[in-house]
C-alpha cells in the first residue's frame, strides 16, 4: 500500500511540477505571462476538469453496466455527444446550447445503448458491439455534417473532434466546468450506492437499493459530465478506460475512494497528455485526443488479450 | 400474525404462469425448507416472495403490509435474501463484500458506526470467513464464496433470511457448515430462515416445516415425515426411490433406486 501511496504522490507531483512549470518558467516578459494566464491556464484548468469527469464517467459505466471495457468513449456516448454538439456549432448556436446539445446527445445514445443491450439481457459482447457500432455510426455523422456545411471553420471543427484542450473559449470553460464539477461531486455523494449497484440489479434491491431510479440519476449525471467533456475538448477516447482500471489497481474498489482517486488521476493523465501533445512536433500541435487514442488503444487491446474471466460469486 | 404471509400468488414470466394460486405463511422462527424438482418453480416463487417479481395476482405480505408498498430500503433493514449465484465484476475484498450489507442501515453520508462494524465483524466469524477478510472475491474458491455470500446475509442483521440453494455444488463438510450455521442462529437468535434446497436429505435433517412444490403448486406442506413420503417423492419427481429413517435423528432418508435395482424391486 506503501508504494501505492508513493507512486500516486510521484503522479501528483508531476501534475503539480507541470502546473508550476506552466506558471514560473517564462516570467521574462509580459507577453509570457499573458499567455501563461490567458492560454496555459485555462487550458490546464480544462484538461483537469475533462480528465477528471471522463475518468469519473468510465468508473459510474463500468460499475452500472458491469463490464471493465465500458467508457464513454467505447460506449459511443462521446460520439453521440459530439454529434449534438456538431449539429450546435453548425447552426451557430450559443455556447450554452452547444453544451445542452452535446447533453443531450450523449443521454440520447445511452438510451439506444440501453434498449439494444436490455433485448439481449445486457450481455458483454452485445453492450461493446453495439458502442463500437454507434460509435462509428454518430462519428460518420459528424463528418457527413462537416462535409455538407463546407465553411471555412472546418479545419478547426475536425480538429476539435479529435480532441482539442487548446480552443475552447473563457464562457465555455465557465459553463463546462461548472457541470463536470458538479456532477463528480454528486457520483463521489453516491458513491456507496455504486458498490451496491456493482452486486447486479436484483441482489442490489435485496440490498435495499432503489435500483430503478439510482440508475436513472446515474446515467443523467454521467450523459451530462460526458456531453459537457466533449462540448469543451472533442472527442477524447479512453481516459475513462485506462484511469480507472489503473486507480482500482492502486487504491481497490470501494467506489467512493476510486471516483476521487479516478478523477485526480485522470486530472493527471490528460494535463500530461496536453502537455506532449503541445510540444512533441513543435512548433505544430498534435490534438490531445491522439495521444490519449495511442495510448489507450494499446491498453485496450493489451486488456482485452490479458484479461482474466468475468469472476462470479 | 405472521412474519411473511403469502396469498394466492401467481406469477410468471410474460404470458408464461410459473407460481400457480401458491400460498403459505411463515411464522416468527420457522425454518422452511423449499424442494421441488428443476423447473417447478422454487427461485420464481422467491423471487415474488421478495418482491422483484410483480405478482399477476394474489398478494405477499410482511407483517401485515402489502410488500409492494414497503421500500427496497425498508425491507432490506428485515429481509435478507442469499442468491444461488451472483456475477461480479470487480473483486470486492471479503470484508468490503460483506459491509455492503449494512447499506440499508447507513445514512448515505455518515461513515459506517459501531453498530455496523460489529454485524460486519460478527457475521464474518460466525460463518467463518474472518480469516479471509482481506482476499478478493475472485480468488476464494466456491465454498469460500458461499461462506462469504452467507456471511453477508448475516450482516444485514435481517429478522427473515431467505436462501436460494446455499449448498449447490459444496462438499458435505460445507454442506454441514452452512446448515449447521443456519440451524444455531435459528434456534439462538430466532432468526427466521426459509431456504430452498435440491438435497432431500438436508431438507429433512435440518427444516421444521417442507413445502414441496411440483408445476407450480404446493403438492404437499408439512413436517419432514409427512412430506417426504416415498409416494409423494415418486409422484413429483417421478422417481423411485426407498425411504428410511436415519438412525440418529429417526428423520426420513430417501435413498435412490437405480435402474439395475429397479429391475430387482418391481
């Protein structure tokens, strides 16, 4: 446990060397200061909170649904969100409603989700099937509207669809930012309730869970942290896989401590990713989302070649 | 009045009646055992008894409310219910396992009290699985698993628990842990228990009262003498079969006729 402590603390302090190192290092001009609390800052700001919200959400799917590969992202709720978000920007509609759109989406797609998986008793297969399907479907979609609109925002458009930290502007951080928050501190509330949940639907009732409804609050609060992410930073795949398997290996599986592990971890993770994806080609940068998809489709497979059997007891 | 009082319940799966006019009640210390041979519909009736089930008709009651108008919350502070099996997905450690019982009993934001810590601890060494209270859940073997299932009813400190074969797939030695274990708190505690089981002979050994249910209906109901008949057993499991008393308990033994000695008999 020890060690455990000792590597999550190495996490933070590089977090912390990375937010130190944003804000000290330039201070020869102005110029570096406006872009350090203009640019560096917002964008930090943004990263920790889409890092700690997607990583939140991939620990509520997994625990509700059972399945250690479920996540926003492979579930194809980031898709969808990123489809009402699409059709948002392509109407020129307000931030807000960029937001509610992407809300709305990712709700929309885990009701699909939903009914396809309850036809087939919620099998394992079924449910990541059916996500990758939805997944590539919505993202075609996306494009087809990107296609059809033939504006000069385009280039920037795809760009935030394959996950971009760096183009958000100031009123959408403040409105994006205010959701993700909430809606972790509400998961981390209910936490113990996600243990029980984890038991299967009817022995969780035999629990005293009001199963119905928990679910129903679990997947508003989980489409609404997913639809504000993507309408800030696109679509950024599998935080919400790798974080949380990593943070239950470190710190188990009681669900209240795993969501805040999970988010400070995933907080982590994508500042740093931000960060090699601003600087690895420069004076080009990379969106965040490919560095994230690099490294998480590797995992991904890595999991789905090692894993153990679904235990039961 | 009873504990648990069920009225002329039938209930099925979409148009298909499993439980077809079933009722019965169970009393304040009762220790009832459900057999009944595969599709006869034992887990369906728990099922309903437990109220995830609705009901197509007639009603369960519990202590005299209507058990569909109690919370999930509410009934799980009494009723405790142990499944055959449960699939998880994550390896909960034992001791996480077990306090998830106390889930009913916490305020949502109130760390665990005393009271639960003492049911968790109290109910781990009572079915004997203190020892393994900080291994995963996926490393125990069967009978561990069991043990630890059992473990966590207990923590729930329920006036009524209710099993759905405990002992499936254990060896005699668990076998007899987990009756013997029942049978204590029983008779020490008052506990109510109602379990279904496959072995007749542990039924016999172990239940005050049997219900052997056959399509659907209750066949038969009574003391272990009484129910298990080898007219009654030939009759609903359509097998023939010798019974004995067991020279210890003088309870009825049902011993299997194969079909070589068939032969011999008739």
């Amino acid at each position: 446990m020890n060690k455990k402590i000792l590597l999550f603390l190495g996490l933070l302090a590089i977090l912390g060397a990375v937010i130190a190192g944003a804000i000290f290092y330039p201070k020869i001009d102005s110029q570096a200061s406006v872009i350090i609390w203009q640019l560096r800052i917002p964008r930090i700001f943004l990263a920790f909170l889409v890092g700690a919200g997607l990583s939140c959400c991939g620990v509520v799917f997994q625990a509700m649904l059972r399945n250690s590969l479920a996540e926003p992202y492979t579930l194809g709720v980031s898709s969808g969100a990123a489809l009402g978000a699409a059709m948002a920007i392509m109407f020129n509609f307000g931030v807000f409603f960029v937001t509610t759109f992407s809300f709305a989406g990712s709700l929309a797609t885990i009701f699909l989700l939903y009914l396809i998986a309850s036809r087939k008793h919620f099998d394992n297969n079924t449910l990541i099937l059916a996500g990758v399907a939805l997944s590539l479907l919505f993202s075609s979609l996306v494009l087809l509207l990107f296609a059809i609109a033939k504006k000069e925002g385009v280039h920037s458009a795809i760009i935030w669809l394959m996950g971009d930290l760096s183009s958000a502007r100031p009123e959408v951080i403040r409105i994006v930012s205010g959701f993700i928050a909430l809606g972790i501190f509400i998961l981390i509330g209910l936490g113990r309730d996600l243990d029980i949940i984890c038991m299967g639907d009817e022995k969780a009732r035999h629990l005293g869970l009001n199963v119905i409804l928990t679910k129903r609050i679990f997947f508003i609060i989980a489409s609404l942290i997913t639809g504000a992410a993507i309408s800030a930073a696109g679509i950024i795949g599998f935080v919400g896989l790798i974080i949380p398997h990593f943070a239950r290996f470190l710190f188990g599986i009681n669900h209240r401590r795993l969501l805040i592990a999970s988010g400070l971890m995933g907080a982590a993770f994508l500042i740093l990713c931000d960060t090699i994806a601003r600087t690895i080609i420069l004076p080009l940068e990379l969106p965040v989302g490919v560095v994230t998809g690099i490294c998480g489709g590797l995992f991904f497979l890595g999991l789905l070649v090692k894993s153990k059997k679904w235990g039961s007891v | 009045m009873s504990l648990l009082d069920i009225k002329g319940i039938f209930c099925g799966y979409g148009n298909k009646e499993v439980i077809k006019d079933v009722s019965f009640s169970v009393d304040k210390g009762d220790f009832i055992g459900i057999i009944g041979p595969n599709g006869a519909g034992k887990t369906t009736l728990f099922r309903a008894i437990t109220g995830v089930l609705a009901l197509d008709k007639g009603s369960v009651f519990y202590n005299g409310v209507d058990i569909s108008d109690i919370s999930p919350r509410n009934l799980a502070k009494d009723m405790a219910v142990i499944p055959q099996i449960i699939f998880m997905p994550f390896s909960f450690t034992v001791e996480e396992f077990v306090f998830m019982a106390r889930f009913a009993h916490m305020d949502r934001f109130q760390p665990p009290s005393k009271i639960d810590h003492d049911a968790v601890n109290e109910a781990m060494s009572e079915s004997g699985v203190m020892h393994l209270k900080n291994r995963g859940i996926w490393e125990l073997s069967g009978g561990e698993r069991q043990m630890v299932l059992l473990a966590q009813g207990f923590a729930q400190t329920p006036k009524i628990l209710l099993l759905d074969e405990p002992t499936a797939h254990l060896d005699i030695c668990h076998q007899a842990a987990i009756m013997g274990t029942l049978k204590k708190l029983n008779k020490e505690h008052g506990l109510t228990v109602v379990v279904i089981l496959h072995d007749l002979n542990l039924a016999s050994e172990y239940c005050n009262n049997i219900i052997l249910l056959s399509e659907g209906k209750i066949y038969k109901e009574g003391g272990a003498s009484e129910v298990l008949t080898y007219k009654a057993i030939e009759k609903v499991y359509k097998t023939l079969v010798i019974v004995e008393k067991n020279p210890l308990s003088g309870k009825p033994y049902i011993f299997l006729v194969s079909q070589q000695d068939n032969k011999t008999v008739v």
